[in-house]
C-alpha cells in the first residue's frame, strides 16, 4: 500500500526535524562549545563597560575546562579593569603557563609587575617576548618601562624610539616619550608636539589630552588646560579621571564652586558610577567643607534616591560627623537595596560598633569576609572589629589575608605589629618590621617595631640605634623617646629615663603611657600627693583625655578617697562611654563607697549592647552576690554559662551559691570540678569545689585540698573558715581552732570572720 505524497513529506520534515533538535541539542552540551559561547559573552559585556558580569562569564568558560587558556587572559583583563590586582596576577600567570606563545599576555603581565615595584621580573617577561618576536614593539615600550624605573632615562629613550620605529602610529609610544622628555625643562616643546601627536592619533583617548592639561598647567598655562581637560572629558565622558583633573585645577586656580559643580555633573552624567559620588565626597574634605557636603549630598540623595554612590557617600559623611542618628535609616535602606554589597557590609558593622553593637558587627563581617574573601577592606575592617572582641586569632588571619592580597599595606601590618606585641612576639615583629622598611623606608614606625623586638631580645643597642634614627628624622616624635625611655630602664639608668619620659609627655601630652611610667614613678617613691599633682596638671593641659581621669581615679582609689575616685570615673565615662577600664574603676568606686546599685545599671547597660561579652555577666553577678542578692547573681552567672559552657568563673560561683542556697549538690559538684579543670591554680576554685565535698559529707577530700592549696593561699580567710569546719565535722578540734582563728584574724568584720567567731564560740 503507497502513503499519499503529503504524509511522506511529513513524516520527512518531522525526521529533519528531530535531526535538527537532536544537533542542537548535541551542540548544547559539548562543552567545547559551551565554554566558547561563555568567552564571547564575557567580551561583550566587557566591550559594554559590565566588568563584574564580564568576571563572571569568563569564570563560568573556565568551570567549564580549567586549562582554557584564553579565558584566562580576559579574566585577567578583567580583573585590572576592576582594580584587583591580586586575582589578575594569578590569572596572567596561568594564561602564561598555558599558552607561552601570548605576547600580549606577557606585555601585560610585564605592565603589572613593573607597576607593582619588581622591575627584575617584569625584564624576564619583555626578554621572552622579544626571544619570541625580536620585532615587537611593546617588548621594546616595557624594556624602555622597566629602564625608566631602574632611572637610565638615556635607556629607556633608546627603546622606546626602538618601539616606534616598528610602530610609529602607536599614540602610546607618543605620550611615553613625551613623559620621559618632560624630564628636562629644555623639552617642553618636544613633549608637547609629541602629546598633540597621540591625541590626533587616538581621537578616542583622553591620556593625551590629560598630560597635555598637565603640562600646560605647570606652565601655568590654566584656560588652555582647561580647553584640553574639556577635551578628554567629551572624547570620554565615562571616566572620571578627567573631571576630577578638571576640578582640581580649578581648586587650584581658586575657584571652588566650580571644582564642586564639575563633581556634581559627573555623578549627573555617570548615575552608575559609584566612584564620582566619592570623588565629590573627597573634594569637600580636602576643602574643608564639612557642613556644605552634608547639605550637598542630602540634597543630591533626594534628587537621585536610586544612585547607590550618592547614598553611600551620604552615610559615610554622616557616620563621620558621629549622626548616628541620621546614618542609620540610610544604612538600612542601602542594606535593603543592596544586600551584599562589601562596602554597604562595612558601613552598617562600623555603625553597629559604633553604637555599641560589637558582636552584631563582627558576626555581619564574618560573614562579609567569607563572602568576599579577596576584598582587602573587609579583611581590615573583621581584623579591627575582632581586635575590639579580643578576638586576636580571627584578628591575625585577616590582617595576614589583607597582607597578602595587597603587599605593604600599612594598615595590615600596624595591625600585625599590634598583635605580635601584645603577644610578646619579637620574631613576627621583627618580620613584620623589616618587610615594612623594604618596601616602605620613610616609614618611621616600622624602625619602632623592631626596635621593640630588639627590646625584648635585650639587644639594646640595636634598639637604641632604631629610636635615634627615627629622632633624626622626626625630633618631635614622642613615641621614639618613650621606646628609648624603656631603654634606660632596662638599663638601670632611672634619671635619664625619667627625663625621656617628660620629653615623650611635653612632645605628646596625650600620651597616658608616658604619664603612666612618670605616676608609677611617684608612687614607687611613696610620693602619692606628687603623682595626684602629676595627672591633674596634665589633665588641665588635656582636658579631653578620658585614659587620665581613670588614672587619677586609680591613685584615688589606692588613697581610699572613694568619693573623688567615683567622680574621676565618671567624668572618664563621659569622654569615652565605651571604655570599659573607665567603667570598672567606676565600678570599683561605688562598691567601696557602699553604693552598687548605680554601678549594677551601668553594667545592664553595657551587656545591652554586648550581649556576649562573658566578663560584664559575671561582673554583674558578683555585683548581685555582693549585695546579697543570691538569685539574681545566680542568673547573670546562667546566662554567662549559656554563651560559654566553660566559663570557670562563672562556673565557679554559680556552684558555690548553689550550696549555699541548698540547690543540688551534685549539679554544684560539676560546675565546681568544671572551674578547677579552668583554673587549676586559684585558690577560689579549691576552696568551692572543697565545700562542695564538705557539704557532700566528703570531709577527707575537702581537707587534703584545702590544706594543699593553702600552701599557696596562706593568707585566705574562706579557706581557713571551711577548713575549720571541716575539721569539726571530723571531730577534731585541735587543728579546726587555729584555723577559724586565723579566719577572724584576716576579716574579722566579714561574714566569714563572723561565722568563724560563732563557730569557734560554739567549741567552747
């Protein structure tokens, strides 16, 4: 039987069809194809100035096969283009390894290490270009490139006439010669014909204009470097580098207003670009125009309240000027429309720490540094908020991250030094310090670290060596004669370092270390009135530092003039509210004035904002269990275990409140063995878990470790008291009436020394 011609010919099309669908669908998944289509998508964003999704579709070609050499050069390309560095370094390196044969990858890996200080390197990569290509003109530009930086002017003039020999059309080529003849007044002309050269032959280029501008503005030449900066912005009206020269020459001719309007049409003409809002947030500090940037932006965030560089520079100004206030609505609105942005992450933690909110900081950076783990800025700013919890380790792996992804930042290694000093660290510090003078010599800190370091071996001359060279090149540098002060006292030479002491003082007035030695001084001298007059001489110099009135609090309370020291805290209380010295001097005034209730609401207001902050619930506990107030103490204690099961503290007296409330004795057991695991040398520690054994009727245990550990504690009235008692309960009066006599001897007005009466009374 035939099938009509018309169902032939369907039957053929559906089969052609199915052909068709099946090579598509074929083409679909070869992931040759695949990584290829990712490239060329990369480009065209690229092309389209979407550098971030660029990134992305370069990164998905290379999930696709890591060895994707290509894709590898563009993400490089991509990566300088956002200004990070790091990755982009990385990148080229692997395109290299790849494909040794990419010149251009090799010039431009030769660009960035000459940019980055490693002239040496960037040699190797243009002598295997032109190994490659002897006629290669940028192997002959990065040659002239890297002579320039090693300061052979007459070399890098050979090459680069070299470089435009073989490509005289290059615009480049033009404007670097002119670069280098700038270096001799004599050339001005030459540099300026060759910089009209590259303009004429790059009309889309704004560099040619923008050295021109500059050249014609040394020349004091200002209106035709102004027609020339005009220039570079309508031959590229996307960068921002010509607006803000434009700006600063008319700062520098003086007229302000229209510097800031130039600012101000940029964020008008580039609404995507974040970086012209910063630019005009730049403009008025370095113009010291505070309250105009205020009203400024307040004003530019209402005409644009999508422009996400406007709003941001709106709340950095705002959180600058300490409106926490004002700042918050506006954070949270950037949190709302930009979760995840790194730098809306780091505005909000710096306001939540700021504010008191540390934990909710560093908990939001956390996150921010996982999220974003090569942003240097992140890592800075967890390793700053960590060093506020005391969370030195967190601390130390960020700064070394931030180290990393940008070498020789200062930030980073301050913050290292920081660390290795406080940990007594002279090898990390000296490591730290010398890397810093390699790659920073003029950087006068540095020769501080290690002088320390220096310090701390006992090399004392190489210290002294460091200070002085750091006194020859700054005599007013306080630091330098308080570190040299430590000196002579390591030597034994008081006089003198006394004298350093008042030299780093009269230098810098706010320095409460200087101040400190001086007062410890006086009173090592038993010389108090000398020392009070001390600090309140240099607080009528400082009126405004907060780290002298806890220092004057603290010789007041060691003068048992209580009064004077509760107001002495409060007024340092008052110049930093988030001190927290300042609060426990203040603490330790209204307990010895018999007042505790002012300082229990202080510290409730503390644990508000520091939830998690273990050693302000136990202060507050104490605080309770001083006046007597067994459950609430009981609580603060709970709610320290609840955040840390460890604590010993707190552990330590919730098990001995728990037996003197009759709660259960093998719970109490616990936490008390828990505490002396933590702290197995106190003498608190033995003396509970010893009346937890009392109270359990294990009177043999409670006496071996009370009679041990007051070997080390002869001087504890508890322990004496509940030794006594332990040797009643043993029938043995002989050895418990020493004891509680000795208990009554060391508090005879306290509960112990009055239990210890009553009981000794009872013994007849």
């Amino acid at each position: 039987m035939f099938e009509p011609r018309q169902v032939k010919f369907a039957r053929a099309v559906a089969m052609m069809m199915s052909l068709v669908l099946a090579f598509t669908v074929g083409c679909s998944r070869d992931p040759n194809v695949r990584k290829q289509k990712f490239l060329e998508s990369g480009k065209r964003y690229e092309a389209s100035g979407k550098h971030k999704e660029a990134a992305i579709q370069f990164s998905n070609a290379l999930k696709l096969d890591h060895n994707y050499a290509a894709a590898h050069f563009e993400l490089a390309k991509t990566y300088l283009k956002l200004n990070s560095l790091m990755p982009a370094y990385g990148e080229l390196l692997k395109a290299i390894d790849l494909d040794p044969n990419n010149l251009e990858a090799r010039t431009t890996l030769g660009n960035l290490l000459l940019a980055g200080g490693a002239p040496d390197r960037a040699l190797s990569q243009a002598q295997a270009i032109l190994a490659k290509d002897p006629k290669n003109a940028d192997g002959y530009a990065l040659l002239a490139g890297i002579a320039e930086r090693n300061h052979d002017p007459a070399e890098a003039m050979k090459n680069l006439q070299k470089a435009m020999e073989l490509d005289p059309n290059r615009p480049s080529f033009h404007s670097a010669l002119a670069i280098l003849e700038l270096a001799d007044p004599a050339n001005e002309v030459q540099a300026e014909q060759e910089l009209r050269k590259a303009a004429s032959l790059d009309t889309k280029s704004a560099t040619p204009h923008l050295l021109l501008a500059s050249l014609l503005e040394r020349k004091g030449e200002l209106q035709p470097a102004a027609q020339e900066l005009s220039a570079a912005i309508a031959v590229a009206p996307t960068e921002l580098k010509p607006r803000q020269a434009l700006a600063a020459l008319y700062i520098h001719a003086g007229d302000k207003n229209k510097g800031e309007q130039t600012l101000i049409q940029a964020i008008a003409d580039m609404p995507d670009n974040p970086a012209a809002a910063e630019l005009l947030a730049e403009f008025y500090g370095s113009t010291g125009q505070a309250d105009r940037a205020e009203s400024s932006f307040a004003a530019l965030n209402s005409k644009y309240p999508k422009n996400f560089g406007v709003k941001l520079n709106y709340a950095r100004i705002l959180f600058d000027e300490r409106k926490y206030d004002k700042v918050t609505p506006v954070a949270a609105q950037l949190a709302k429309t930009d979760a995840g942005n790194p730098q809306v992450e780091m505005l909000n933690a710096m306001l939540m720490a700021n504010t008191g909110k540390i934990d909710d900081a560093y908990t939001l950076m956390k996150k921010s540094a996982k999220d974003n783990p090569n942003n240097g800025q992140v890592q800075l700013l967890l390793a700053k908020i960590a060093m506020a919890k005391g969370d030195t380790a967190t601390a130390d792996s960020s700064l070394r991250q931030s180290d990393k992804l940008n070498p020789g930042n200062i930030e980073a290694a301050s913050g290292l030094a920081r660390i290795a000093t406080g940990r007594n660290d002279a090898n990390t510090l000296t490591e730290v310090a010398n890397k810093t003078i390699q790659l920073h010599p003029d950087f006068l800190t540095a020769y501080i670290w290690r002088g320390m370091a220096e310090m701390t071996r006992k090399e004392y001359d190489k210290a002294e060596a460091d200070f002085q060279t750091v006194l020859k090149h700054s005599p007013e540098a306080s630091i330098a004669y308080l570190e040299l002060a430590q000196v002579r006292i390591a030597q034994g030479k008081i006089p003198e370092a006394k004298t350093l002491l008042q030299t780093a003082l009269e230098k810098d007035p706010n320095s409460a270390r200087a101040l400190g030695l001086l007062l410890a001084y006086d009173v090592q001298a038993k010389q108090p009135a000398k020392a009070l007059a001390r600090v309140q001489a240099q607080i009528a110099k400082v009126p405004e530092n907060g780290a002298f009135y806890i220092q004057l609090a603290e010789l007041q309370m060691e003068g048992k003039d209580y009064k004077s020291a509760l107001d002495s805290s409060e007024k340092a209380l008052q110049l930093s509210p988030a001190n927290v010295e300042a609060l426990q001097i203040y603490t330790q005034a209204e307990v010895a004035t018999g007042n505790t209730d002012p300082a229990i609401a202080m510290w409730q207001k503390w644990v508000s904002s520091h939830p998690n902050d273990t050693k302000a619930t136990n202060i507050l506990g104490s605080l309770e269990e001083g006046k007597g107030d067994y459950p609430k103490a009981m609580e603060e204690y709970k709610k320290t275990l609840q955040i840390d099961s460890s604590n010993a503290v707190a552990s330590n007296n919730l098990a001995y409140l728990m037996v003197e409330s009759g709660d259960n004795l093998d719970v109490a057991l616990t936490m008390a063995q828990t505490a002396r695991r933590g702290m197995p040398d106190s003498a608190q520690t033995a003396d509970t878990l010893a009346w937890v054994y009392y109270n359990k009727g294990n009177y043999d245990a409670a006496r071996d470790l009370l009679e041990s550990s007051l070997k080390e504690a002869p001087d504890n009235a508890a322990m004496h008291f509940h030794l006594g008692m332990t040797y009643v309960k043993m029938n043995d009066k002989t050895n418990a009436t020493p004891h509680l006599k000795r208990a009554i001897a060391l508090e005879p007005t306290s509960k112990v020394g009055k239990d210890a009466s009553a009981e000794l009374d009872k013994l007849g």
